[in-house]
C-alpha cells in the first residue's frame, strides 16, 4: 500500500469524533485498508486504496442495503454520521 | 474467462472462501475486506479464489480438509450458494492449481473492482461453514 494511500486513511480516522471505538481494522488481497465498526443498529464502514477512486463510506442501518459514498470530499459527512450514531449508544 | 465456462460450475455448488479466524466479527460475519480480490499490480490472477464444493467431493475431502491446509489455527472457512454469488452480481470459474483441490475465481461481471459496499454484502450473506476448529 502506497503512503499516500495511508496518510488518506489517517486523516479520515483524524476527523472522527473523540469518542469514537476502537474499529475492527482490515486489509484486503487487493491492498485496501479497511475499518469497520459495528454500532447498535449501525454499521459504518471506510475504506482507502491505492487508487483514491475506491477511498469510500459505507454506512448501514439495521443490517439492511449498505449504502456507500466516495470518502474524498466526504470526511465532514464521515464525522457527522459517526457523531449521530454516537449519540444513539 | 468467457461466460460460458462460468456456466459449468452448477447453481446449486458450495463455493468456500478461507478467511482469517481474526477477521470474523463476534456476531460471526466476516470484516468485509475478506472479499477482495487480489492486487492487480502483484503478478496474480486479479480475482477472489475460492474452492466448489463439487471438486472437494468427488476428491474424497472435505471443507476440513481444506482449512487444515490453509492451518486451522490461523484461518476458517465461509460459504456461500453458486447461485447467492451470481445474483450478486459476481461469475464464477473453475481455475485448478496445485494448492488444494477444487480452486476457482470469483469476480464481478464485466470485471470490475468489487466496491466496498459489495464486499459488505458477500460478508453478510457468507455463513459459517460448521464443525471447523
């Protein structure tokens, strides 16, 4: 994985809320990095790449369709996702 | 891979995908990363491998067999339907290497990267293959 690709990927997880858990963190065969977290009736997911196109969110609702954004441009909306679903603990 | 060899493999087939043991949850699904295909710029088939359940059979192994030559204390095994993967979007081709028997690829159609959120839908609809350490 390119550093580039991890500097994407520590300035989102910067941007998250302080009370933010500690994600179950995953790299997968196509050298993406992944954190995930599983919160209630929340999921969130991001994920970054070599190739900024596959940086995204996923973010779910009672484990129905994930629904799924590009991360760049989109850190501001990571934040106040995690800051709603913090707040429904 | 053509199509048509996608054909051969039946809908009613096991496709297993070996994952590590750390990256299944507490409520048993896998970490969505485990359904990534492999890097494309590291010299490998750029696609998920998996093993038909069909091959393993008629060889006389099981899926145990299978996730002891992987190493039963670092990697488990998941399951999906032929036909659960392909409504998902995904083909399926048999691809036999040396490795174990029964080895194939899975790749989205028209052989695109599979996104996040797809990843996150194999996860959900993998299930655990029972009786494995």
């Amino acid at each position: 994985m390119r550093l580039d690709a991890l500097v994407r990927f520590a300035r989102a997880c910067a941007e998250l809320p302080f009370r933010t858990p500690k994600p179950r963190f995953n790299v997968g065969d196509d050298a993406t990095i992944g954190a995930e977290w599983d919160i209630g009736r929340y999921h969130v997911e991001i994920q970054v790449g070599n190739d900024i196109s596959v940086d995204s969110i996923v973010f779910e609702v009672d484990k129905g369709d994930p629904d799924e954004i590009p991360l760049a441009g989109n850190v501001p909306f990571l934040t106040e996702i995690m800051s709603i679903v913090l707040k429904s603990r | 891979m053509p199509n048509d060899v996608a054909a051969e493999v039946p809908d009613d087939c096991t496709v297993f995908r070996v994952v590590k043991k750390a990256d299944i949850k507490p409520d048993g699904t896998p970490e969505s990363g485990c359904f990534a295909d492999k890097a494309a710029d590291d010299g490998s088939s750029n696609y998920m491998s998996v093993y038909f359940s069909d091959e393993i059979e008629d060889a006389k192994l099981s899926v145990r067999d299978l996730q002891e030559k992987w190493g039963s204390d670092i990697y488990t095994v998941v399951a999906f339907h032929v036909a659960v993967l392909r409504a998902e979007g995904e083909r399926l081709w048999r691809d036999p290497n040396d490795d174990f028997v029964g080895h194939g690829a899975c790749k989205r159609l028209g052989d695109s990267t599979r996104t996040r959120s797809q990843k996150r839908r194999l996860a959900k609809l993998s299930k655990p293959v029972p009786g494995l350490d």
